[in-house]
C-alpha cells in the first residue's frame, strides 16, 4: 500500500495501551520494524511488538529515571538519558534488566540523544552547552564540542554527517571523520522568538531537516543548503512541552503531536495540512513516529496508540 493523503485520512487507531501511570517522553522503532521502545516518566521502559500489537517487556529504572531512549544495534539493548541522580547515559541490557555500560561526562539535563544508523557511536547534547560523541564499546568520550546555547542533534540517513541545531538559530554540519576540525557549514535561520528547538531529523532521503520546537511550530529546512522550506503550524501546544515531530518513511508526510491530544498531519511538500486524526488520547501527545517498515503509526501520551489505516489499497 503506498502512503497518499486518502491513506492517511484514513488511520485510526486499532490498538491503545493504558499501562503507564504518566506522560510517555520518548518512543523508538527498531530498524526492522518489529518492536518499539518506549519510557516514561513513572520509570517504566516498555517493549511492544508491533507485528502482534502486544506489549512483550516492561523494565523499570527507579533508580535513575530515563528519557530519550533508544534502541541500539544489538538485539534487546537500548541506550537512555537519566532523570535522577545524574546526568550520565545509561547503556541497558533489557532482556535481565542489566546495565552494561555508563557514558558519565555531561554536567546538566540531557536533552538529545541519537544513534548512528550505521555504527555502534552516538551523540549526546546538553544544557551544558556541549555536544559529546561516544561509543558503545567504551565509556570514554570519543569528541566534544562545545557550543553557544541549547543543543538538538541529528545524524544522516548514511552515518557520515551529524547536524547540530544550537541555540534555536543556526544548524550546523560535520563530518563525522573529521568532527575535530569544526562545522564544514553552518546554516543561519532567523531565530525562534517564542520558543526553542527540541528535536532534529533528517528526512530518510537525507535532503531535508525537520525541527521540532517546545511552541506550536515546525520548521522543514533543506539539508544541502539550509534554505527554509516549510513551516507546519495550526497544532496545539500551549503547556511548552517538546512535541515531537517525524517524517513518513516515504519523507512525504510529517507528522505531530499536540497538547489537545490529536496527531497532525502535513504534505512535506507544499506544507498543506492533510488532516488531523482525533484517537481519543486524554492527555497532550509528546510522542509520534512512523513505523519504519510497516504501515502503523504510534503516538503516545500516558496511553500508547497503534494507528493502522481502514481502507484497502487505493
């Protein structure tokens, strides 16, 4: 079935999961598709097939607290920000709830964190002002970049480049062989007056950018010459949480979340608004990602959803 806007008008959700006592801060399909990841701010971290549309794990980190999570390469691993205690990344084992690695080094919230799509690296950002490059396979940090302002980080589709938006103003790329010798561009965007970039993503295509925002915005940008693109507006968000936003797999369509508890929905390329899918969730959706593989959508609040569209092949 190939994504076009009667498809997407068409979702609704088929599946809704009320285990999470509150608000769900970060969800993450794996490459293949099969499961998805998700935390939350009760310290839970639950496991879902997809394939099934059942829950098959749930793991807690009382301890620590966990945000920002996200599968690694290795079956039943995840790597995560903590809430408590520290801000040190946390490297999990989720099959006997073992921690196998700690990443110690940033000083403040982290409030990005991305995976290579490649390799077993990774980028974290922080309130400290610095961005960290690490590997798994070592505790120690491989790079650190220290830059103006708040931090949100993106890998490309390839693994090659990582763009950096600091300070809700400007993206920054580097190569990843060469990260030590600075941004070999630096894209300068008017600056964000009423809120702050909180997520960045390349589209799977690796020619545009999207950044999320703590207001009621989003931004497309090209990735080769960082010229505005798209503004996505008209979706709520009046409690200053980080929404997320993401692409089709298709880079088609964007997808948002909003305070009013809807997922909205946008043509990456001409900016008109699809529709808007109402799935009954009684609290503001942080979370919306599209499954890299199947046709399923999944938004979160405290309840987790499974969108699956109702027609058949158009």
């Amino acid at each position: 079935m190939k994504l076009v806007d009667q498809v997407v008008r068409s979702f609704k959700v088929a599946k809704v999961f009320r285990e999470n006592t509150d608000k769900i801060n970060s969800i993450d399909f794996s490459p293949t598709g099969e499961t998805l990841i998700s935390c939350s701010e009760d310290d839970q971290i639950v496991i879902y097939d997809c394939e099934k549309g059942t829950q098959m794990i749930t793991v807690n980190s009382k301890k620590y607290g966990v945000d920002l999570i996200h599968f690694t390469h290795a079956k039943n691993t995840a790597i995560h920000s903590s809430t408590k205690v520290d801000d040190t990344i946390r490297y999990l084992s989720l099959h006997d709830n073992k921690y196998i690695r700690y990443f110690p080094g940033h000083t403040k919230k982290v409030v990005t964190l991305c995976l290579s799509p490649v390799e077993d690296t990774f980028l974290s950002g922080s309130l400290d002002k610095t961005l960290r490059l690490w590997d798994l396979r070592s505790p120690n940090c491989q790079g650190l970049m220290h830059l103006s302002g708040r931090p949100v980080a993106a890998y490309d589709p390839e693994g090659l480049i990582f763009a950096a938006g600091v300070n809700s103003e400007s993206i920054k790329l580097y190569d990843l062989r060469s990260f030590d010798k600075g941004p070999f561009v630096t894209f300068k965007l008017n600056q964000e007056k009423e809120c702050d970039w909180t997520g960045l993503k390349f589209s799977r295509d690796g020619k545009t950018m999207l950044i999320s925002t703590n207001g009621s915005i989003i931004r497309l940008v090209d990735a080769y010459h960082g010229t505005p693109l798209q503004t996505f507006t008209g979706h709520l968000n009046n409690k200053g949480i980080p929404i997320e936003a993401s692409f089709s797999p298709d880079s088609q369509y964007i997808f948002s979340g909003s305070t009013d508890g809807r997922v909205h929905v946008w043509n990456a390329d001409t900016g008109y608004k699809v529709c808007v899918l109402n799935g009954d969730h009684p609290a503001p959706i942080q979370c919306v990602q599209f499954n890299p593989k199947y046709m399923l959508l999944a938004s979160a609040c405290t309840n987790m959803a499974f969108w699956l569209p109702t027609i058949d092949d158009v």
